[in-house]
C-alpha cells in the first residue's frame, strides 16, 4: 500500500532564515507530487505540483520554490522566511487513471515564522 | 477561477442526529472529492463523484452531485463523535491535464455526545 510521509511535523523558525520541508511517498511510481498551504481563515491553496523529475510547476507567485530530485521525493524550500509564510503544509500525491486522479495527503507541516 | 462555496462554515450536533453539509461550485464540476480532516492532520480521502446524479456511500456518510454538476451534498447519518472534524470539498478544474484542486474553506463538524 502506498504511504505518504512528511518531515518535520512541527517548526518554529526566525523571519530571513531558510526553510526546507520534505515529503516522501512509498508504494507506488511516477505518482503526480503537490505542495499545499493552508491558512487560516483561507482554506487549502495549491502552491507547486511535479508530474515528473525536475518538472515544477508554480501556482501561485511568492518566495517558496519546490523541487524534486527524484520519483518519490518533492521538497518545498524557501531561502528567506517570511511572517506570512506561516501556516500547515500539505503534501500529496496522486496519479491520473482513467477515472481520474484521487489526491491523497501527508500528516502535514505546521510551520511557524516568528 | 472556481470557487467552492461550503455550508454551513460550523455545525454542531447531538450524537445520533442526522446532518448534511453543501458544496456549491461557480462552475460546472467535472470531478468533485470531500475529504475529513482532524485538527493538525492531513485529509483523509472520502469519496469522489463524477457524474451528474452520482451518489457514493460509505459507512454512515453519503455523498451525492446534482444533475447539473454544481452542487455537491455531503450527508451523515445517525453521527457520532468519531464524525466530528473539517469537511473539506475539493473540484478538478476543466480541461484535460487539469491537475488543480480547488478547495471549499471547510466545514467544521462537532458531535456532542
């Protein structure tokens, strides 16, 4: 069966500093990756999503980048915190069938920038 | 863009109650999913329906898209305190290769027992 694992659960970081934030999937190959945040007050926003190595796409415009180094590994990275990058990470997974694709989540990161 | 409007933003209801929960779309919805989520966790997935009138049960909740494919009804029956969390509704975007989810600001369910 297929799993979804992110690290760390929880981080407390200064504004300017980096950020790095993995996600990992077992289980299954090629699967679609994506990067959400989600704020209070303003639900869940898709940041980034891969279909493959190296192929990023970007969302919405901000100071976050994503990357993936391989099939199973997407890692969201920022070189300078901000206030506003608070908020719960999700990462997720999915793969197209003919039915569609189902996405299916981490636990989640909760960030928080002081 | 799509949005995804939910209601109620909050329900909170005795164990054993009956309860829906909506989820209205600006535009028709080829693919819409609810998902559950505890506090500090990830979504769990629930169901996803496709076509119009589909209706998709699972244990004590069932989920039905209307004939036109802009509203979705997420219903549980007889609720229980393993029930409460945020009810999140989610639709595909038009187009083939569409990967964007867009997501309803959820509804947070309380079950009192």
């Amino acid at each position: 069966s297929q799993t979804i694992h992110q690290w760390p659960a929880t981080l407390v970081q200064p504004v300017g500093s980096p950020l790095s934030l993995e996600c990992t999937v077992e289980g299954t190959s090629n699967p679609n990756l994506y990067w959400y945040r989600q704020a209070a007050g303003r639900g869940l926003q898709l940041l980034f999503y891969s279909v493959g190595i190296g192929q990023i796409s970007s969302e919405v415009p901000q100071n976050l980048s994503a990357s993936r180094p391989q099939d199973r590994q997407f890692i969201l990275s920022s070189k300078k915190l901000l206030l506003s990058d608070s908020g719960f990470y999700l990462c997720a997974w999915g793969r197209d069938s003919t039915s569609g694709e189902t996405q299916y989540f981490g636990p989640g990161t909760r960030l928080l920038v002081l | 863009s799509q949005e995804l409007e939910q209601s109620p933003q909050s329900l909170i209801v005795q164990e054993g109650k009956n309860l829906t929960i909506n989820c209205t779309s600006s535009k028709t919805l080829y693919g819409l999913y609810w998902y559950k989520q505890k506090y500090g966790e990830g979504l769990i997935f629930l169901m996803m329906l496709q076509k119009g009138g589909e209706e998709k049960s699972h244990e004590k909740i069932t989920a039905k898209l209307d004939e036109k494919k802009q509203q979705s009804s997420l219903h549980i029956t007889a609720s229980q305190p393993s029930h409460a969390g945020i009810y999140l509704c989610g639709a595909v975007g038009s187009g083939a290769g569409s990967y964007q989810l867009t997501f309803g600001k959820g509804t947070k369910l309380s079950v009192i027992p």
